[in-house]
C-alpha cells in the first residue's frame, strides 16, 4: 500500500511564456489504499495530470511520488515502464488478437509459465470472470472487458492503479454495476488508485475522497459526504450536486433569508450580510408556509421529481428536490419551507 503525493505540478501547452498553465501548482494527496476520484470540467486539468503520473507526459515543475520514491521532480523523469503504474484506460483497449488471458498476462514476461497462469487465474476470479481465460475481447460485454483491463492492470501488482474515464462508453444500467466491482476488487488488492470522471454521481457513489479542480488546481480534496455537505466555496457547491444560493442576513447561529430563517452549520460571531447554500432536498413544499412562490418547472426523474419556483423578493428561481412523483403543475402557487441547516459562504 502506498501513498501518492503531488505538489506544485504545472504544465502548460506551447504558446510560449504567455499560455495560460493547464495545470497551476496542483497539489493532491491520495493515502495508502484509498480510491481518490479526480472530477472537474472539460479542460480543468484532470487528464493531463494523470498522464504526467503515468510518465506519458513530463511536468514543467512540481513533483510526483509514489510510496517516497519520486517519479517526477527537479532532475527526475523516470520513464513509464519503471514506474509501477496500472492503467485502465477508457473503453478498456484490450488487444483483440490475444485471449482473455493472454490480455491478463501481458505485463508478466518476467514470471515463469505456471506462476504467470495462476496470477492470470487469481486475476480473473478477483474481477468475477474465471474461466474466461480462453475467450477473445470481441465475445465480451463492454462491461467484461471494463474488468478484463482491470485485471491486467493489477496483475503485476502496481504501486498506484490509474483509471481514465473507464465507465463512460456504457450504458447507465451496467455502469453502476461495473464500477462496484471495480470498486471491490481495488479493496481485495489494497492497492492505491486514481479515477478521473466529469461524473459527479460516479465520483461520490465510488471513491473515498473525491478532489475537485478548477483551473489546474484542486479548488476541494474531502470525503464524499464532507464535499456534498460542506463545500469550500459556491462553485463547489453548483458543480457538486444542486445547490440553492439564497441572500442572507447573518447573525450568530442564525440567517434570515427570503424562504425564512434556517440555522446554520458554523455560527459566526457578527452580523453580517452573506450567502447561505442549501441542497434541493432540504426545500419542502408546504401549504402552510410564509414564503409563497409559483411553479415554473416541474421534472420527473422517476426516483423524484426537481420542482422549480420563482420565489417572491429573489432574482432567480430556486429547485425543490422531491422524493417520487408529484401531482404539482407550472402556474401554481405554492409554499416553501426550509430544513436542516445551511452553509454560509462569503
């Protein structure tokens, strides 16, 4: 088991002095055995790091080390294949003219014939495929060979496991049954890893701290529940998860906003002027509330329906995130109330 660190890694694409860095002293620390999801917006960054800790690109400064030793640093560029890196790339790029196994097998030239098929066999038992062995990648599923490239990345037995966008060519359906099994085999392994996704859901329901980055840098590095419930700033909040921004005056432990007052998590000592979020869920529907609005929007998503109402006194509508259906319809006049406690923010 072994920690990745990464400090002030910075790269930036041609254009001279001048070009803005696509990676601007990112820092990120991922502990022993942990899953650590890398999530952010098309051209943040995430890809060009993973690749630089795969040794496919070399840094402009910063450094990366696995277990203390360093992969990239001042005067250190150690080249892919001496790095001790698994990777899953997307769509799993198994070789279509080897079987199952001999995919499996392909990083362990240097172990002698039985001892590479018996790993080849503990590799397709972890990832639920034995006796695959002999089959070719095109008689798979897309989600078979997802758990094929899984285990040919661990069959050498890595420091750090990195996964690129490896669920995005599946269905809805079968990519949450694929990602718990990659999920579980990571933990039989202890092994360390690395997911890069742009899918909020994937990130929070997968891994054990989830780093967000903008602009090249981690803007947040939490748990799932600490990111979701506790977001560093409002960007965080809107890009993880539906958040609800309300003006708020502040006093103590208590803010007065235009659907009423709510508690907050962290009291603050003055009053002030300020922003409180909230997350959609904590927004009821209520007949018998004072703050009144009117429905402009109503989606149903099956497991709820997100309901959106012009509120008298704000700017903008705001969402209420409803469990199951609702018989609620634009044009309607309803009330707000608000639960649990919210997040101030600036």
């Amino acid at each position: 088991m072994t920690e990745l660190r990464i400090e002030g890694l910075t790269k930036s694409y041609g254009g001279g002095a001048a070009a803005p860095p696509v990676l601007d002293g990112l820092d990120l620390t991922v502990p022993a055995g942990a899953l650590a999801a890398v999530l952010g917006p098309s051209g943040c960054g995430k890809t060009t790091m993973l690749r630089i800790i795969a040794g496919f690109l070399r840094a402009d400064a910063g450094t990366v080390t696995v277990g203390g030793r360093v992969l990239t640093g001042p005067g250190v560029y150690l080249p892919p294949e001496h790095r001790q890196i698994g990777i899953v790339p997307q769509e799993g790029a198994l070789f279509p003219h080897l079987s199952v196994a001999r995919n499996v097998a392909f990083g362990l030239t240097a172990l002698d014939r039985t001892t590479r098929r018996r790993r080849t066999d503990e590799m397709l038992e972890l990832v639920g495929l034995p006796g695959y062995g002999d089959r070719m990648p095109h008689e798979l599923s897309g989600g078979q060979q997802q758990r094929i490239a899984l285990a040919r990345a661990l069959a050498p037995s890595p420091q750090l496991v990195l996964l690129d966008e490896p669920f995005n060519a599946l269905d809805s359906t079968l990519r949450t049954g694929v990602r718990a099994d990659v999920r579980a085999a990571l933990q039989a392994t202890g092994a360390t890893a690395v997911l890069v996704t742009h899918d909020q859901q994937e990130a929070l329901s997968t891994a054990d701290v989830v780093a967000v980055v903008r602009d090249g840098r981690v803007a947040q590095c939490d748990t799932p529940q600490e990111l979701y419930r506790r977001p560093a700033n409002p960007w965080v909040a809107a890009f993880v998860g539906d958040a609800v921004l309300l003006p708020a005056t502040v006093e103590y432990g208590t803010a007065s906003t235009a659907l009423g007052s709510v508690s907050l998590a962290t009291p603050t000592a003055v009053r002030r002027t300020g922003t409180v979020l909230l997350r959609p869920e904590q927004l009821h529907l209520s007949e018998t509330a004072a703050a009144r609005g009117t429905v402009t929007n109503v989606c149903f998503y099956g497991h709820d329906t997100m309901v959106t109402v012009a509120v008298d006194g704000l700017d903008t509508p705001i969402d209420v995130r409803v469990a199951g259906p609702l018989s609620v319809h634009p044009g309607e006049d309803t009330g707000i109330r608000i639960t649990g406690e919210a997040i101030l923010h600036s």
